[in-house]
C-alpha cells in the first residue's frame, strides 16, 4: 500500500463510540492534531439525546478542511448506507440512520464500521499492516473482537460480522469469556487491573492466571488460522499491555498445531499505535 494518501493535507476526523465514552479525533495526515472526549450518556431517554452529545464530540475538533469523518462502534453495520444496529451499551440504538443523520450535519463523507474492524483496517493503514495483505487484528479488551484484511482491504461481507471469533463456542462458554479482560473476573473473581498490579509483584496466582491466559489465546490463534490462514495476526485493546507475561505460553500452546509450518509461518505482533481507535475508525476515509 502506498503511503501517498497520508500527507498534511488530508484531514479528517476519527470518532470512536462506545459504551463508555465517546472520542474524537481530527488527523491531518498520519497525526493527531486535536481530540475531545465526554461520556456516552448512561441513562438516555431516546437516541436523539446520544446523537447529540455525540455531534458536539464531534464539532469539539471540527476544522473546516476536514474532508470526512469515520466512526466505529461497537455494533454490526450495514456499511452501504451506514446504519447502525443493536449498539452494544448505548440506549436506543437498534436502528441508526448514522451516516445520513451525520452527513446532513456536518456536509462531507461520513463512513462507519463496527470498531473491530476499524482496529484492523488502522493498523493496515498506520501500523504493522502496511506490510501484510492478509491478516487478522484481534482486540483484547471487555471483550474479543475481530477484524479480516484481506488482498489489503476489510473483507467486504454481509453483515459486517465476520472476525467475531470471540462467539465461537469454547470450554462450554464462548472464546470471550476466557480471551479478554473480563476474564479475570470470570475465572478468578478478581478485577483484571488488580490482577496486573499483583502480577507486577510477582503474585504466583496472578502470574499462573496471566499463563492460563496465554493457553486461551493460542486456542482463539488456532481458530483465527483454521478459517482464515493469514499471514499475520496483530493485537490490540487494554491486555496486551500485559503481553510479557502470557506471551510465553501462548507460543508454547501453538506447538500442538495440526499444520506446523504454518505456526512457523505467521507473524505475531502487538500494536504500538496510540489512540488506536481514533486512528482505527479515520482509517475508514482512507481506505474510501
């Protein structure tokens, strides 16, 4: 991919909606300039009244050379009208006109994506994608989400629901249950912030939790290589600034693969870019 399109003359702005809060981002180039953040009202008596905080997000880093806005949200997409269905943790969103609503506003492209795959198309724009066609960017976080690149661009399905591995099926529960931070509450009743700061002080049970991690994520590896064989995974979300401490055996529980030279094949990074969201989700007016 060539890096032409990002030069300081492209702007746009990144937003990153969630649950939580709220993000936004204006990115001339590959820089972040301006960024604002506020929380995602909990207790919304109707979607207008999200809309809205999140229009003032946005209009927060508003330049008049901004050329379009991205945003990701935690929800499946209808990408080709940018509707937004059943957001996960924001009242009222099962049916959103997003683009249309956005675009009347502010009067440029707006693009929207589910945020996993946002994830993977930012990396395949700013980060370690540049170099790989084919590969998966996973988000450890609350939970397990996944984004596809293939032939360098997100795969262009249905229902914008594939690189959802972390539904699959596993241990009678589902792969999320075990590979994000939710995890640690899940298993051993302990928050996943506590369980690093114990790790840290090399708590043997804290450091045992953190290898059974690594054990879950080598199986959630092997399901990603099974359906899609790609060259490369990278991951992102808050545990993977944990990595030291179940990096070791997530390989070690990928020896047992059923094709070898494929685990010898594939390349594992860790993502190093800040505000990956907000790059994640302006990634989309790049990718168009």
């Amino acid at each position: 991919m060539e890096d032409l399109r990002l030069t300081p003359e492209n702007v746009c702005i990144g937003v990153d909606l969630g649950g939580t809060n709220m993000r936004a981002g204006r990115i001339e180039g590959n820089r972040l300039v301006a960024q604002y953040s506020a929380p995602t009202p909990k207790n919304a008596q109707t979607c207008e009244e999200t809309l809205d905080a999140l229009i003032e997000v946005i209009r927060s880093v508003w330049d008049d050379r901004v050329t379009a806005i991205g945003i990701g949200v935690p929800s499946v997409v209808d990408r080709k009208n940018g509707i937004v269905y059943n957001a996960v943790n924001i009242p009222h969103w099962e049916e959103v006109h997003l683009r249309d609503i956005l675009e009347k506003r502010f009067s440029v492209p707006v693009y929207v994506d589910n945020d996993a795959n946002c994830f993977a198309l930012g990396e395949r724009i700013f980060g370690v994608g540049k170099d790989f066609d084919n590969f998966v960017g996973l988000t450890l976080g609350t939970g397990l989400g996944g984004g596809i690149i293939q032939n360098g661009k997100l795969l262009n399905d249905a229902n914008c629901g594939s690189g959802e591995f972390g539904m699959i099926p596993y241990e009678g529960k589902i792969l999320e249950y075990y590979c994000s931070g939710s995890y640690f509450m899940h298993v051993w009743g302990v928050d996943g912030k506590e369980m690093y700061a114990r790790a840290l002080r090399n708590d043997e049970q804290a450091l045992e939790a953190y290898r059974q991690l690594g054990v879950h994520i080598a199986a959630a590896i092997k399901i990603v290589m099974f359906a899609v064989d790609p060259e490369m995974i990278v991951f992102g979300g808050s545990v993977t600034a944990a990595h030291s401490l179940f990096e070791e055996s997530m390989h070690e529980n990928l020896k047992d693969f059923a094709y070898p030279n494929s685990v010898k094949n594939l390349k594992i990074f860790f993502s190093t870019i800040e505000n990956p969201g907000l790059f994640g989700a302006a990634s989309l007016c790049y990718d168009r």
